[in-house]
C-alpha cells in the first residue's frame, strides 16, 4: 500500500514499492518540518516549480543520496548546474513511467524563479500513478477550469494549497475539489506564515458541505494511507 507522509508546507514523501519519493523537499527553514525528515533517503525527487520554499534542499539530498530529480527542463539544467548527476526532464503534458509510477506535470498558474533569480520554466502540478491509484499534487496554483480534465478518470488524492495571498485560497480550493472530484483531499501551503495563515477544519467543512469529498487534515509528520 502506497502513503504520503506530510512533512509540512507542500513538502511530502511518497512510499511505494519501497521506495520513497520526495515531492517539494523544503525542509531547511521550514519550521513545520518534523524532526528527521532531513535524513531521508529519498531515491527520486519530484519538484513543481522553483520558488525556494519548493525546490528548497533538492540539490542537496540528490547529491547526498544519489536521488534522480524529476522536473521541468529549466529546473533539471539548473540542478545539473548545481552537480546534481542523476535527472529526468519532463514538461507540462509529458509523463513517463519510472520503477515506482508514472509521474505526469500538469498545468498550474503560478510563477518559477529560483532564488538567486534564474528561471525556472512553467510552473507544474504533479498527477501520479502508484499501484492502481491516482494521485494528483496541485502544486502552487490558482484555480482553473481545466482541473476537470485532471479529474476525469478518477483521483483518489488531490493535494491542494489552502493558504491565499500566492496561491488559491480555501473558497477556490474548495471550488477546485469541485471540479476534480477526488475521493480524498490533503490541505497544503497554509500556515507556514502569518501572511498564509487559514483554518484548515474550516476548508474541511466548506467542502465536504458542498462536495462527495473528503478532507484529511494533516499534522506534519502524520502519514496518509492512499486506499
């Protein structure tokens, strides 16, 4: 059985097949990572776009563990740059099968700078599929309509931004859960900050009071499993 671990902000990892995955690993400076998660022994990393609190320690766990860094083209190059030996350059619509899934980056409306100001290609979400199950990281986005096309099939996760300000707020990521129409959803990128604070229990009841989903919310450190 597939988990997700939250580790906090929009950072997870993902265990499947006995293999961990790290989505968005943030986790120097980020004051809701749980104790150990630095040590992880990531053996793929999957980043959505290049802003720091979502690169964040990429280069340095793959060269650490020799983890292969899937990603835009431009986050790829950059990463490289940064001696980072293994890799997989993927772009918005492309998918490809690795040994635990197949990973696909979708559209997400958002900026991609790093922070020393290089660009960082178009920003992505990430749709996984891992033993059976769909599972789809919204990434740093503002709603769009075509989140119905992500939908169609099936999700049994959607993981989506609560926090406003620089991305979706809870009403249009309740509107969000609307138009994909996952099973589960796991609120992300909230409370890190005073300027994303929201109530999570709240986002909880606007949509399960207007959708057929349900929302887990997630204390960092606390492990999903994707049923």
């Amino acid at each position: 059985m597939a988990t997700l671990t939250f580790l906090g902000h929009a950072t997870w990892a993902l265990e499947t097949k006995g293999t961990t995955v790290l989505i968005d690993p943030f986790l120097t400076g980020n004051t809701q990572a749980p104790p150990g998660a630095a040590e992880l022994r990531p053996a793929f990393i999957i980043v959505t776009h290049a802003h720091g609190d979502h690169y964040g320690d990429t280069a340095e766990l793959a060269k650490r563990t020799g983890a292969t860094v899937i990603a835009n083209f431009e986050i790829v190059n950059y990463a490289q740059k940064q001696g980072v030996a293994n890799v997989h350059a993927l772009h918005i619509g492309g998918g490809h099968t690795f040994p635990f899934g197949r990973v696909k980056l979708t559209p997400a409306f958002h900026g991609s700078a790093f922070p020393d100001g290089a660009y960082g290609g178009m920003p992505a979400g990430i749709l996984l599929e891992v033993e059976g199950k769909r599972v789809y990281d919204a990434g740093d986005t503002a709603v769009f309509s075509d989140m119905r096309l992500i939908g169609e099939g099936g999700l049994d996760v959607a993981m989506l931004p609560i926090g406003d300000n620089f991305t979706m707020g809870p009403e249009d990521a309740a509107l969000a859960a609307k138009f994909l129409g996952a099973r589960t959803i796991l609120p992300q990128h909230y409370n890190t900050w005073p300027l994303i604070a929201q109530d999570p229990q709240a986002f909880k009841r606007r949509v399960e009071s207007s959708t057929e989903s349900r929302v887990q919310v997630l204390k960092p450190g606390d492990t999903f499993e994707i049923r």
